[in-house]
C-alpha cells in the first residue's frame, strides 16, 4: 500500500516470499523505502505461523538489502516482533512512545 503500484515497487523495492501451493503464505518487504535503506515489514497467515517462515523471509531480505548496501531498519511493534528481531540478530536502541488514534 506504500507505493502506486507494482512498477513503482519493482523500481524502490525487494522482498522475500514463501508460497505454498501457489499461494503466498508469508512475505517480507518494505513497509516504507528511503535514501539508503528500508522499513522492514514481516507476516505470515496465522494457519503458516510457528514453522519458521517469518525467520527465513526476514533472513533473506536482510541479506538482499547487506548486498545492495541498504539499511535493513527495524521497527518492532509488538513482543513478538521483538523477539524476531533479536533472532535475527537486531539490538534495541531505546523504546519510544507511540499513540493511537481511535475514531
């Protein structure tokens, strides 16, 4: 949802994929793409999770971006997204306040 369509992706972006039967079961790809590095956003369908799936898309993006010299960021939002991180060899920085906006 971050890019107009998907020449504008091809153009700014790289991901990872895991398809099962032919049907996409977990992805890793940009949440947001800047000068230099990338916005790591990770999932996977709930019935695909606890296999691994996540670590591998996560690792294999990683090393694209460590080979075309960008920045993987990570931002976790959640403990699970934490722990993720950590497996994958991320440190945190500092914790941050956020805020949501309800209707």
């Amino acid at each position: 949802s971050q890019f107009q369509d998907y020449g504008d992706y091809q153009k700014r972006a790289l991901g990872a994929a895991v398809l099962h039967q032919g049907n996409l079961v977990a992805g890793a790809s940009p949440y947001a793409v800047y000068a230099g590095g990338i916005e790591i956003e990770i999932d996977t369908k709930p019935e695909y999770r606890q296999k691994g799936l996540a670590t591998v898309c996560g690792a294999k993006l990683i090393l694209e971006c460590l080979e075309r010299n960008l920045y993987p960021s990570w931002d976790a939002h959640d403990l699970r997204s934490v722990a993720l991180a950590e497996k994958l060899g991320y440190h945190m920085s500092h914790p941050y306040v956020t805020y949501v906006l309800e209707k």
